[in-house]
C-alpha cells in the first residue's frame, strides 16, 4: 500500500441579510476519545495518541489488520454498493457501462448459480491443459494463461524505460509462487514450515475439487507436490525484497536475441509475437539470474509438472470467482493461515473488488460525480504548493548537500507532476464484453482487455496523464519515471483532512501524507531518477556518499525494533517509506511553522494542545489500527511499510520537534539524542 493525502479547505462565513457572519469556529481536529491518557505520550506516544480509538475498534472476524484506512475504506465501499446497487436495480441499455457493472454484479451474487456451476466454468480451461503434448504446447499455453493475467514462472507488463522515461517498454520479471514471497519456501522455522504444509493441503483439495486429478488420472497430492518442487525452485532462484529494491540492478535493457541466448527454452523470439507485441526489439529483464535459472527449471521438468504448474496457477487464480467450496479453501490458506482473519469478507465487498479491477474508471467516474466536489481539486493543489515550498526550504537549508545537487534537488521538486481527485480523461471500457454466462468468465475477459490495455502501451509514448490507482482507492501513489505524485479522491477525506479542523491538525495528518509522497522522489529510490523520470545519476559522489550515511542511521533503526518476539523490523526492506516519512513529518511541520506565522493557525491551545502537540497527535491518529499476530509476521516478511505501530513510536524519536512539543527527556523510551536521529530531507 503505498501512502496518502487530502485538501485544504477553510471554512468561511456566510453573508447574511447585509452584514458578514461570525467565521465559523474551527475545533482543534483532535477526538478526544482516540486517547489513552493512561499512558504517558513519553514513552509510548502510539498507545497516549490512539489507545482510545484502538478500543473503539477491535478487530472483527473478517479483518487481519483495521486502521483508519480501513475504516475510511469501509464507508467508501458503502458508498460504491449503493452505486452499484442502484444500477443493479435497473434496466440499462444492453451494453452500457451501467449495464456491465450491473451483470458483473449480478453474476458475483448469484450464490446459487455459483453453486451450481461448480467448476464447470475452469472445466475447459483444464481439459486444455490436461491435453498439452509437448515442449511447443507448454511454450503456447504460457502465452494463453499471460494473455489472460496468469503468470506462471514471469510476470509481463509495460513501464516507462528507465533510459528514455518518454517511452514505454515492454518489462518481464520474476514471478511464479503461489504464496507470494521467496521466503515461505526457503526458511524453516516452525512458522514458515507450516504454512508450506497448509499450502500443499490448498494444492491437494482443489486438485481433487477441480476435476484435474481425475482428468490426468493422478493423485492430487502428487500433483501439488510436483507444484511445490517447481515454485521451491523458482524461490531460490528469486532476488530477495531488498535486491529488489535497486533500481539499477533491476533495470537490465536488452535486445529479444540477448535474452532468447539467456533463457532459450521459454522462446521469446515467437512468445511476444504470439502475445501481441511483435515489434518488441528491446526490453527490460529485471533479474537475468532468475531468468536463466527458471528457464533451465522450465527444460528439466517433466512436461507432466508443468501442466500441473499451469494447472494449479489457473485454479488458484479463479478459486475467489468458483463456487463456495473454492472460495471458502482459499480464504482458509490466504486468509486464517497468512493473516490470521477468521471470517471471510460479505459476498457484496469481494464483488465490489472484483469491479473495482475490472471496470474501476468507470466506476470511480459515477464515484466522482457523486461524492468529489470539483473545487476541492483546486484547495488541494493549493496545499501541494505549501508542502512543495516547505520542502525547498528544507533542501536549502541542508547542510550535508552541496549548492549543485540543491539545484538540481530544487528543479526535480518543482517538476513533480500533481495528480488529484480524478483523471482529465476517462478510460474506455466499450469493448470489455461483460456477458451473462459465469463470473469467472467474466473475470477472464476484463483480464483479457486489461492485458491487451498493458501490451498496447509497449513501444509507445508513455503517458504522463495515465492515473495508476481509481479515483475511489483509498491511497496515494509517487511515481518515479513519470516523476508524479496522485491523490485519488477517496483518500481526500477525514481523518485525513478534516474542513472544520484548525490546520495544525491537517498539515500533522495530511500535510504529513504530502510531504510523505513528495518525498519518495528523494528517498533511496526515488533520488536515482532525474525530474524526467530517467535512471541518472544527478548527484556528486560526496552528496551521495553523505546521504547513505544519514540513511542508514535510519535503516539501522528500524532494524533494532523487535515487532514480534524473535522478530524484528527489516530497515533496508522499509527504508524507503521510513525516509518518506521522516522527511513527511520535517516537511510538514515546517510548513505548519510558515502558516503559523501568517496566522493561519491558531497559535493558543485548543482542546489542551499546543499547535504542535496537535500536528503529532494528528499524525499518529492516520496510523491507528488493531492487527493480529499473523498479520505482523506477514507484513513485517512482505510489506515495504513500517507497521502502524511503529511509524508512530519508531519514527517520531528522529524528529526534534516532537521531543520538543511534548518536553521528551532522556530516560524517556521516546528519546532519541541529536547525534542519533535520522535526519535527511
């Protein structure tokens, strides 16, 4: 999940008869019940700041994790069912949008036709499986299963060429496990041993359940066992998350025949002419070790594993979209064994999902008409111009930069490109057919349409006004190679900026979420791109040499926090959301200060709170939230975010204006001396 943000807008008074009202009294932005005041915010600000909300908000059966983007989350899928339910009510036009969206929605209810159905609707997709002959017929089914969003070994997709931003290339990269990360398979700790053994009890239920044992007349546990030995294989093949994390190391530009010579027997020279990109000459590898080992893996197993491999990908990838002995064998494993939830989700919110991935502009733009008022764009760019000359402060002022570097720091920062509420155009959805026969069928054509959309974008002008999230997701996003930050509009709400609060809480919150983003562009990823979004190298070797240096102090940090017992933060994994939030927070405060100074704040206490101590406790209220033991061990192994704990408790020790705003001592767990805190934007 990457970070967040929302506007600004002052409330002001209305004329009544002739005269001007009273402007409307600001409340301080702090709820007063989200506190602990048993705890003492000088050693666990987390628990003082949000011990009350926590309360408030135990986690229920269906959620791993709840915070307050959960709970933002929650109302905004209200707000979406009652869309969709009202198109669902209607007769639309055959065809419409609103007519999609409605049999899409249809269809994902009707549990009785689902139950019904079985697995009749993967039936034919098996059997075609189940038929593979060959080398060549292993080679033309990964092209069919990639064609349709399925990726075993590799994932494909298009991204702008870290050499020339202005382009967009075709990139493959490594891929294929079913768990999700290398580390499931490697290590074995009695934790990590468990989960292989529920995730070959998966593999075994749904062979059998499918059909595909009894069509290839093996057992199923010999089949999820040949699965398991071709994805352990990938595993150790894989780069570990930090590896991932370089940008020029996971950058490897180079013609079709380079990598036809790395990785001969998965024949790229005819795989991107049969998945539609003919004219690719040039592409990225991201990890050529991974392709050279799981090509050779590809040469060496029987074509029997192979099919198995396709088999289960498919099956594993339509299990939420089947009947409920699918989804409800899915959810065991994804949901109770990864996350530790214990009930899953209402029918209604999967298929909201499920429409959010298949139709999202076309739903966030009836989301956007309803809900996102057009001068709240306006009020928000606004702000980012507040955040952004905060930041320029902050670069001048920096001791360790030398004025080149600053220079170029300062043209990236005014180059950033702002994205907020919705796109200037929409996406064309008039040739996704959604059908009445099943979901999943359904399911597979806007994967069809969406990877037809990605392999269209290769070898063509990139598109700077592309928007990478639905205006009704509730997040934010930096993009390196298009140098941009997005804010859709569902993340422009309390308790991210609230209209009646004093700005003290809103630039600790939002403000924060601003900064937050902005500074990605800087972190130890982003500083690698130059303000066109190219892979270049814009700093003397000094400046980078002295920015490692304050980085690591921050990585080293969050290493040393144990989160679980025997389990501790990985700060080379999380460096880069901890640096966005380091510089949110310094960023964001100063330009607090600014406003402060224009008496655009109220100076005096409010509800008990110093402007400052508001900004802080605004801050820790956005990471608030409740989460099982399972879903701290997944995160912690997965997630490149700090857990919500910790990007109170872990980040604010490095920041001076904290200590100072609630008068942290040494000998307080809150304290962290000057020459020890991480201080870089």
């Amino acid at each position: 999940m990457k970070k967040i943000m929302i506007l600004m807008s002052l409330s002001v008074g209305l004329l009544a008869a002739c005269h001007q009202a009273p402007k409307k009294v600001l409340t301080s932005g702090i709820d007063l019940s989200n506190l602990d005041t048993t705890a003492n915010p000088v050693n666990d600000f987390y628990q003082y700041a949000d011990g009350g909300w926590i309360k408030k908000h135990p986690l229920t059966a269906e959620y791993a994790r709840f915070g307050t983007f959960d709970q933002l989350a929650e109302d905004n899928q209200v707000r979406l069912k009652d869309l969709v339910t009202g198109l669902a009510a209607k007769q639309n036009t055959a065809g419409s949008i609103p007519d999609k969206i409605a049999t899409l929605y249809n269809l994902g209810m009707d549990s009785v036709k689902l139950q019904q159905q079985g697995s009749a609707p993967i039936k034919p997709w098996l059997e075609s499986i189940a038929k593979l002959n060959n080398k060549k017929d292993l080679q033309n089914e990964l092209v069919t299963l990639q064609k349709n969003g399925i990726m075993p070994f590799f994932d494909l997709y298009a991204e702008a060429d870290n050499s020339n931003s202005k382009m967009t290339i075709a990139s493959i990269n490594q891929g294929g496990l079913g768990i999700g990360d290398r580390d499931y398979y490697l290590e074995n700790d009695p934790h990590m041993k468990d989960i292989r053994a529920k995730y070959m009890d998966l593999m075994t239920r749904l062979f059998t359940l499918s059909g595909y044992a009894d069509m290839v007349h093996q057992p199923a546990a010999k089949l999820a066992g040949d699965v398991m030995k071709i994805e352990t294989s990938l595993a150790k093949a894989s780069w570990d998350r930090v590896t991932l994390r370089d940008p020029h190391k996971n950058f490897n530009k180079m013609e079709v025949k380079q990598l036809v010579a790395l990785a001969p027997d998965f024949d790229f020279q005819n795989y991107f002419q049969a998945i539609g990109v003919p004219q690719v000459k040039m592409l990225n590898v991201g990890q050529p070790t991974f392709f050279k080992s799981a090509d050779a893996i590809f040469k060496s197993t029987s074509p029997d594993a192979i099919k198995a491999y396709y088999a289960w990908n498919l099956i594993n990838s339509a299990a939420p979209y089947l009947s409920d002995d699918f989804g409800n064998a899915n959810f065991e494993f994804y949901g109770k064994t990864l996350s530790g939830r214990q009930e899953m989700r209402p029918r209604w919110k999967r298929v909201i999902s499920s429409i959010n991935g298949s139709l999202g502009e076309a739903l966030g733009q009836m989301y956007v008409a309803q809900y996102f008022p057009p001068a709240a764009k306006q009020r928000m760019v606004q702000l980012v111009k507040n955040l952004q000359n905060a930041f320029a402060e902050r670069i001048q002022k920096a001791s360790w930069m030398s004025q080149a570097t600053k220079d170029t720091a300062l043209a990236k920062l005014y180059a950033i490109h702002i994205k907020i509420g919705y796109p200037d155009k929409w996406r064309d959805y008039s040739k996704l057919p959604i059908l009445n026969d099943s979901y999943f069928a359904d399911i597979m054509r806007s994967r069809l349409f969406e990877m037809n959309y990605i392999l269209n974008k290769i070898d063509k002008p990139t598109d700077v006004n592309e928007w990478q999230m639905t205006p009704q997701t509730v997040n934010a996003y930096y993009n390196p190679t298009t140098n941009e930050i997005c804010f859709p509009a569902a993340i422009l709400q309390p308790p991210f900026f609230q209209q009646d609060a004093d700005d003290a809480a809103n630039y600790g919150a939002i403000g924060v979420v601003i900064g937050h983003e902005m500074t990605h562009g800087f972190d130890d990823q982003g500083r690698q791109f130059d303000k066109n979004g190219n892979l270049k190298n814009w700093w003397t070797p000094q400046d980078a040499k002295n920015f490692t240096a304050r980085a690591t102090v921050l990585s080293n940090w969050f290493s040393s926090i144990q989160v679980a017992p025997n389990t501790f933060g990985n700060g080379p994994f999380t460096l880069g959301e901890n640096l966005a939030d380091n510089g949110g927070l310094h960023i964001s405060f100063l330009a607090m200060q600014n406003a402060l100074k224009k008496g655009q704040i109220n100076p005096n206490k409010m509800d008990g709170f110093t402007p400052e101590q508001r900004f802080f406790l605004a801050y820790a209220t956005v990471w608030a939230g409740n989460i099982r033991p399972q879903e701290i061990l997944r995160l912690t192994k997965e997630d490149p975010h700090s857990l919500g704990k910790w990007r109170v408790d872990g980040a604010l020790p490095n920041i001076e204006a904290f200590q100072k705003a609630f008068n942290v001592k040494p000998g307080d767990k809150m304290y962290l001396p000057a020459d020890k805190q991480a201080i870089i934007w």
